[in-house]
C-alpha cells in the first residue's frame, strides 16, 4: 500500500518540488532547463514504484505521471510569455484534472448552472448505459463470432461510458467552483481524421496545439509538424504501456503512425454538413474502429480486453 500511494502522490510531490524553477526567467536557460526536465524524468519514473505484478494500477499511475510532467512542461513554457503563476496558482493548476495549458483556461467559455446540471445527468445515465453495455459484452460468448465484431463492440461501448463520463465529471467540477475544458467534443461525429483529433481529448490536444504545434512552426507547416506531433504522441503512449508491461510492442506506434498520416492527409479537407456529412462520418468511424485494433492490443496486454485474446497476424509483437 505505501509504494501505491507513492506511485500516484509521487509525480505530485516532484511538480511542486520543481516549482522554484518555474518562478524565475533563468528557468530557460540550459542549466535550469536541464533540471526541469529530470524532474519530469522522475515524474515519469515514479509508476515504477508500484508492484510490476500490478499492471493495470500501473498503467493508470503512468497516465497521471505523463499528465502532470506535461503540466510542469507547460508551466515551463510559459515562463516565455507571461508572468509566472504564484504557489497557490499552481497548486491550483496541479490540482485540476480539466486542464493541461493553464493560460487557456480564463477563456473556456462559461456555462449555467442549469446547463451543468443537464450534463450531470445525462453523462451519469450515458456513462452508466455504457457500463452496463460494456459488461453485457464482456460476459457475453463470442466463441463463432468475427473478431472485429468483438472489437467494435466492446471499443464503442468503451468510449460511450468515458466521454459520458467525463461530460459527468467535468459538470460536477463546474458545479463544485472549478474552472474546466471539456475534454470530449462529439468525436463519433467526425468527419474525418483531422476533424477527430480536434474533437478527441481536447485537453491534451490543447497542449500539443498551443506547446508544440505553435512553437514547432506548425502553422508554416503543419502536415510535417502534425507528422511529428502524432510521433511524439507515439512515444508518449508507448512509454505509459511500457510502464504498464515492461516491454515495448511497436502497437502504439503503427497506430499513431496511421493515424498521423491520415491527419494530415485530411487537414484540410471541407467537411460537409447535414445529411450530406454521414458517409464521411460513417468512413472516418470504420477507420477509427479498425486502426484501434492496435491501440487496443495493448489494453489487451494489460488487462485481458478480448475473450479469445488477440488474432494471429497481431500476437507476438
């Protein structure tokens, strides 16, 4: 119990240990810098903490460790712009699960109290529809039944029961006080790649536009910078099921890689509306289903996803 409660209060403990840093200019320079980034190198190092025979609790753990090493990098970055946050702001900032950029969150635009109440509700009965949904599948006989079925099935279920539930989640924290962005932004109605990745985890999505997109030069270039942001995404997501697993299986890079390619390939692309947007709505979900099959194959090394694991052409990654 102590090393599972170091491994998920650890990366809190080591952001604020580096807030010293992120309150002076020379925080830019090489030597501070350096110090920065080894404390966001043992941030990222604390699931480790945590028994290796614990798999899922690790993975959760790496997850928090990466969202708070991106919130001191953050906060890094914006010694570049403006003022840095006074203790209590960044406390704040470490404390609130709805935001990654902190100087962004003044304009997520307000929301009444009735309407935070409507999405109270009705993401607690979607999340809790999903649940129920999830289970019924996972209890379910697929013996005879298509892989890909399984897969679709269990994914959408998924992925109702997370974005209702942090509709939920992040309802309740505006009802609490608390400043948010909402995370989810309709991403089943995508009508393709590009126009999924904005509507998908608008939080870190958020990060990578305003930390790394901007900076990088994306705006000059932005099929070869989303290429490299999709890279990065790559490697952040093999680093937390490395950390879940222990070993690297390639799965997150083939699927990011596929999707960073069709990203850019879409960045640009005029979205119809109405009627006319439901066979680009419909292809970019068969996408988005099929690719994940990657994705997921390494939930599946971490928790068992599919009742007859996974098909030959995948295992043995």
């Amino acid at each position: 119990m102590p090393h599972l409660i170091a491994g998920f209060l650890g990366p809190y403990l080591l952001a604020m240990a580096c807030f010293p840093l992120l309150v002076h200019r020379r925080a830019t320079s090489p030597g501070q810098s350096g110090m920065l980034l080894g404390g966001c190198l043992l941030i990222l190092l604390s699931p480790w903490l945590i028994s290796a025979e614990q798999p899922l609790t690790r993975f959760v753990a790496a997850m928090s460790a990466m969202l708070i090493a991106i919130k001191v990098i953050d906060a890094w970055q914006d010694l570049k712009r403006r003022s840095p946050p006074s203790w209590k702001e960044f406390l704040a900032f470490l404390a609130n699960p709805f935001v990654l950029v902190r100087r962004r969150l003044p304009s997520e635009p307000p929301m009444g109290t009735t309407t935070n109440v409507l999405r109270l509700v009705s993401g607690s009965v979607g999340c809790a529809i999903g649940v129920a949904g999830l289970n019924a599948l996972f209890d379910m006989d697929w013996q005879g039944w298509p892989f890909l079925l399984e897969h679709a099935s269990k994914v959408t279920a998924l992925m109702l029961a997370i974005i209702f539930g942090l509709c939920a989640a992040t309802a309740l924290w505006r009802l609490s006080g608390g400043a948010a962005r909402d995370y989810m932004d309709h991403p089943f109605a995508a009508r393709t790649p590009a126009d999924f990745w904005r509507r998908y985890n608008r939080n870190v999505q958020q990060f990578f536009w305003e930390d790394i997109f901007k900076p990088l030069g994306g705006l000059r270039a932005p099929v070869r910078t989303t290429l490299l942001v999709f890279g990065l995404s790559a490697l952040i997501h093999e680093f937390i099921f490395y950390a879940a697993i222990g070993r690297v299986q390639g799965y997150q890079s083939v699927f990011f890689a596929l999707h960073g390619i069709a990203a850019a390939a879409t960045l640009h692309v005029r979205s119809k509306n109405g009627w006319a947007a439901l066979p680009s709505i419909a292809a970019t979900l068969a996408f988005n289903l099929a690719s994940s099959v990657f994705f997921f194959a390494s939930v599946h090394a971490v928790t068992p996803f599919y009742s007859r694991g996974l098909p030959g052409w995948l295992q043995g990654w």
